[in-house]
C-alpha cells in the first residue's frame, strides 16, 4: 500500500510502538519529538496521514495542527489524554480528522488511519458528502454506501442546494428561487412535495434523519 504517516510524539515509548505496528501494516513511517519539527516535516512532504500527539513540549500539537491547516489538507488523527476534551474539540474544529484518546487500543488507532486515508483520497471536489451519502454535482450521480439513489433532475438540484447551504434554515420561497428558478410560476407548495420525495428516497429508505423541518421557516440540513 506504501502510506506514509509521520507520528508527532514525544514520549519515544508511545512513538516506537505506533510505529513498529504500522510497519508491520505495511505503512512507510518517520517519527518525530518536536512539534515545531513536525510542522515542518508535514509541511515538506505530503504524508498520507498525521499522527499528532497535542501535549509536546515546544509547539503543541494543536498549534501545529492550526499550522498545518493553514497550507494543506493532510488528514491529521490527534492523540489526546482522557482529561484534554478541550483538546479534541479544538483539534476538531480546527480540522483535525479524528481523534483518539491515550491509552487506545492499536487496533483502534489502525481501522482510523484506513477509515481516513481512504475518505481523503475518495473525496472529490465535485463531490458533497453527508454521512454515507455522496453526491457528485459533476457527474450529476448521488450514492448512498454503495447504492445508487435514483434521483429526478429536480429532485437532485433539490438535494444539492440543500446540502451547499447546510446548516442554514432555507425557506421554501428562497429554494424556489434557488433550484426552480424562472421556470416556476406556481406557490411554494412544489418545494414541500419535492422534499417528501427527496425524504421518500433517502432519509426514509435509509433510516437516517437528513432534512429537518423548522416549522414556520423552512428546511434544513444539519451536520
Ligand atoms: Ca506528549
């Protein structure tokens, strides 16, 4: 597979472990101590995958990662201990991938790194993503898990002004204009009929809870 993961960690115990359990998967490794070290190291060369420890001595992990942000796109899996929730939700906000919380178990850490190496490379730039839902506004094809989702035209127009606006409360008078446009003479009832079939094919054939009524105001899709 040839992936390469550079592990920020300065407890070298930690380090070595992380890393003979990655070579034994197959992956390419380099560790380093120093987070300023880090930075630039990932900045360098394009990992396929950070492991970022928060709690290093010089740089932080969560500074490194705002870093990193700044210039690329490198899915980043922070490791926080257990009292650090701050930690996570900062290194979440900042666009960390994931997280794992010390001690984890390696197998953990292992399905992780595959999970978002793998949603990384898949993620394409035409492509709008909720959950296990894609939509390729390219190839005008949506997919849910492996399955295609049979869509009307205006059903997927529908969908991807939802999902280009999530969340955002839209209100039927602003998706008329927005996915009907000229073309449309008639009241706002079309939107509520168009929703029920988008919710018909999706979030009721898949059992998840995707469009959200706001009563009195619209529809929204909340990540
Ligand atoms: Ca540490």
């Amino acid at each position: 597979m040839d992936n390469e993961i550079l592990i920020v960690e300065d407890e070298s115990r930690i380090a070595r472990f992380i890393s003979l359990e990655l070579e034994h998967e197959g992956y390419k490794t380099k560790s380093i101590i120093s987070g300023r070290e880090g930075l630039e190291e990932a900045l360098k060369k394009d990992y396929d995958l950070v492991i970022l420890d928060v709690m290093l001595p010089d740089l932080n992990g969560i500074e490194v990662l705002r870093r990193l942000r700044q210039v690329k796109s490198t899915p980043v899996i922070i490791l926080t201990a257990r009292d650090q929730v701050m930690d996570k939700v900062a290194g979440l906000d900042l666009g960390a991938s994931d997280y794992m919380t010390k001690p984890f178990a390696i197998e953990e850490l292992l399905a992780r790194i595959r999970a978002n190496i793998k949603k990384h490379v898949g993620i394409r730039a035409s492509e709008l993503v909720f959950g296990r839902l894609r939509v390729d506004t390219e190839a005008r094809k949506a997919t849910y898990g492996d399955e295609p989702v049979d869509l009307s035209k205006k059903e997927f127009d529908l969908l991807v002004y939802l999902l280009e606006n999530r969340n955002i409360v839209i209100s039927r008078e602003k998706m008329l204009d927005g996915v009907w446009g000229f073309e449309f003479f008639g009241n706002t009832n079309v939107v509520d009929v168009y929703i029920r079939y988008l919710r018909v094919k999706i979030d009721e054939k898949y059992g998840i809870n995707m469009i959200e009524t706001v009563r009195g105001a619209g529809y929204i899709i909340r990540e």
